[in-house]
C-alpha cells in the first residue's frame, strides 16, 4: 500500500512542476558552481541510465533554484579542478538499484549531519519515477535543514550550527514551517480554544420548598479550564397549603468555572465546577373558598457545586449529565398565614442530563 501511494503522489505532482523550471538552468554544471549558495549531487547503481539522471537532476534542480540554489553533478566535475567559492551547502548521493530500491544519503554541511533513507520505487510508474526520486531527496534534504531553523542562537558559550545559516537554507525552512498545521498544545504557544452549546433537561430540589422541572441553554469556552453561562426556566408543580395552593415559576441567569479531569477532546470524561445563578421566582396563589389569596415575583441568589460526565456520540455531540448541589444566597418564599408554603430555600439539590455539541475543538 505505502508503495502504491508513493506512486500515486508522484503522478499527481507531474502536473505541478514548472516546466519551465526544469528547461532552464545547467543542472549538470561543473562543481562548483560559483559564488552562490550550491550543492553537489551523485548518481550511482544499475537503475540509473543516463536520461533518468538528467531527469532527476532537472526535477530536484527546479526546486532549488526556486531558493536561488544551483545544483551540480559530480560527473560534470573537470578532472582534477580545485574547489572556488563558497563550499558546497550539501553532497546528495543517490543510488538506484536493478530492482528499483533507492538509497539516498545527504551529508549536510549546514548541520553538520549525515542523513540516509532506502525507498522501494517498484511500483512507480517508468514515467513518475525520476520525479519521485526528486521528491525523496528534496525531502530527505529538509528534513536535514530543517533542523537550523529550531537551533537556538549561537553564542560565545555554545555553537549548535557550524557556520551562519545560509539565507538561502532559512528561506527553505520558512517555506517548511509555513506548510505545518499549528495544532499541538505546547507551552509557551498559543492553544486551540475549546468551546461548547449544551441544551439540557433540569429537575431542582429545594428542601425548605418547591421541586422544579424545566430546561438550561449552556455554552462554555475556554480549555481545561473552561468559563460558562446559562440561561434556564423552570415551572414547579402546585403545592397545597392549608389556604388554597401555590404555583410557582423561575427565569434563572448563571456564570461559572469548570474544570476537565481530562482533555475535552477525549471520547468521555469528567468535569468539576462550580456556578452562581441569579433567580426571577414568581408565584401564582389560588385561594380556598372564603380565604384571600396575592401573587407577586422576588429576585434570588443561589451557589452551587458540580460534577459533570460526558460521553461522545459521534462527531460533534456528546451526552452531558451532571449533578449539583448548593444553597440559596438569598432565598424567596411564598407563606400562608405566616408558614411557609412554597420557594427557594433550605439546601439545593439538581439534576442535568441532555446533549452537547462542539463549536471548535
């Protein structure tokens, strides 16, 4: 399969290179090449005809001087020419067997290092193979130069590279590190921001007073440890009094910080927060015959701690469920003749459970 696809992305890049690239330039000049920025190639093995050699060296050629970098054959060398210029950034070395396995070694003189890699070409087209060939070594190649581009700076104290880096060289790696994704979560770098909306079904327990059943629209952002907000309603059951009974209804408003055991991205999880809600608890009184009987509406407060699970269901969604666990900071209640009937007080107990979908992740 690896070989089928290396064929694959060497037919599909025949149509990417610059022909015009290819035709211009002496890819087999005599080394050195001047005064700018070379290096050397060598060509070795039963494989390698003539034509092929010249293909290749066009190809891998072409992409060089893209970066103002000449490339020459070792073949072309004059017998016996003493070295000018500036020496060579790298000597490649390419070997292609009978039965079409390339060895490649690239002796980087800008890292100082020795870099070698064998790739089976069998299944490679005849007409894709000098390209895939080129392909092998320019990768080859920067995965050697990229190296500089991470090296600290150089010091009196301490010298990672030999020599300056090339302009040419931190041109390449630009280009390089430009093409990378930035998606790991590294330190001192900045981080994918993790956000969510969650609609959940709610059932409240207040021990002084009143069970509620309703609804909460959440969204959260942040990463491990994440901010979130919450709007909800909630409608309570009639509760008998000794004078008639009472219905009661809630708008709720919160904000709070909750906290991942885990990567938000795992597929289940656990979460630990805790949240401060604001509270429009309205009543609705019906009295008995012969009683009287007043409706009004109060603001609360309340503080509650959570524990959530998760469990992904594929794509985005997930299930949430949570409990919850509190205390009124300001209570309200509705009393008949001085006892209470129905509210807010007293400990805080409440259930979530409902389905949850990532924004970004």
């Amino acid at each position: 399969m690896r070989e089928a696809a290396v064929g694959l992305v060497a037919l599909a890049a025949v149509t990417l290179v610059p022909r015009g690239a290819e035709a211009e330039g002496g890819a087999g000049a005599p080394c050195p090449v001047g005064v700018g920025a070379w290096l050397r190639v060598s060509f070795a093995g039963e494989g390698f005809v003539p034509p092929l050699q010249a293909q290749v060296a066009e190809q891998l050629g072409a992409d060089l001087r893209v970066h103002h970098v000449e490339l020459c054959q070792v073949e072309a060398a004059p017998s016996g020419a003493a070295p000018s210029g500036p020496p060579a950034l790298a000597d490649v070395g390419l070997s292609l067997s009978a039965t079409r396995v390339l060895s490649l070694e690239v002796s980087d003189a800008v890292t100082d290092k020795r870099m070698t890699r064998q790739v089976p070409l069998a299944s490679v087209p005849r007409d894709a193979l000098a390209l895939s060939i080129a392909l092998a070594a320019q990768e080859l190649l920067h995965a050697s130069w990229i190296e500089a581009a991470f090296a600290p700076q150089a010091s009196p104290a301490s010298s990672p590279v030999l020599s300056p880096v090339p302009t040419e060289v931190q041109e390449m790696n630009r280009d390089q590190l430009a093409r990378i994704p930035v998606t790991a979560d590294v330190a001192g770098r900045s981080t994918p921001v993790w956000s969510e909306m969650a609609l959940l079904a709610a059932a409240d327990r207040a021990t002084g007073g009143q069970t509620d059943l309703g609804a909460d629209l959440r969204a959260a952002v942040g990463g491990r440890v994440a901010v979130e907000g919450a709007i909800g309603v909630r409608a309570a059951p009639d509760v008998t009094s000794a004078h008639g009974t009472v219905q009661g209804r809630e708008l709720l408003a919160g904000a709070g910080v909750t906290w991942a055991l885990m990567p938000r991205q795992a597929p289940w999880g656990l979460t630990v927060g805790a949240r401060a809600e604001l509270l429009d608890v309205e009543f609705s009184a019906v009295a008995s015959p012969g009683a009287r009987a007043a409706s009004g509406s109060q603001l609360g407060a309340a503080f509650d701690g959570s524990i959530a699970a998760w469990w992904r269901l594929g794509g985005p969604w997930r299930l949430v469920v949570e409990a919850a666990a509190g205390a009124p900071l300001r209570a309200v209640t509705a009393s008949d003749v001085g006892a209470t009937a129905s509210g807010v007080s007293g400990a805080l107990i409440g259930a979530t459970i409902g389905v949850a979908a990532a924004l970004s992740e």
